[in-house]
C-alpha cells in the first residue's frame, strides 16, 4: 500500500459534486480529512491517501481531469 498526503483545491463549479466520494468508490482510495474549508465560490481540503500505488495514480489523474488542483505535501509543507 502506498500513501500520499496532498492538498486539494476545488473551483466554485465543484464545491457541490461528491468529489472524495468518488475518489473513494471508483478507485477504492481510504481517505482521511484532515483539515478542509468549504465555501459557495470555492473549497480546499488536505487528505491522507492509502490505495495500491496504481490506484493513487489514477485517483490523482481522475482529480486534476476534473479540474481539480492536486498539491502534495510532506511534513505540513505543500512541494513546489
């Protein structure tokens, strides 16, 4: 199992569609919220994510194709 901590930055057309629900159905992805603020005109949420390396790899493609920002992070800092 592989894990990955990123950052994820939702535009306001998003904020309202089961993004992590999805993630996690459709790529089999145990997420754990750690931090998030959801607001009407946008959203941002910090997740940890376990899955076999092959599924956090489709799961973080699926994101960024729906338009979704994907920011890692290592130690509470986001990597350039």
């Amino acid at each position: 199992m592989a894990r990955m901590r990123v950052r994820l930055t939702f535009p306001a057309e998003l904020v309202q569609q089961p993004i992590i629900y999805r993630l996690v159905k459709d790529f089999d992805i145990v997420t754990n919220i750690r931090r998030a603020e959801v607001r009407a005109d946008h959203g941002w949420v910090v997740l940890e994510l376990e899955a076999p390396e092959e599924g956090l790899d489709r799961g973080v493609a699926w994101l960024k194709a729906q338009g979704v920002t994907v920011d890692p992070i290592e130690h509470d800092v986001l990597l350039p």
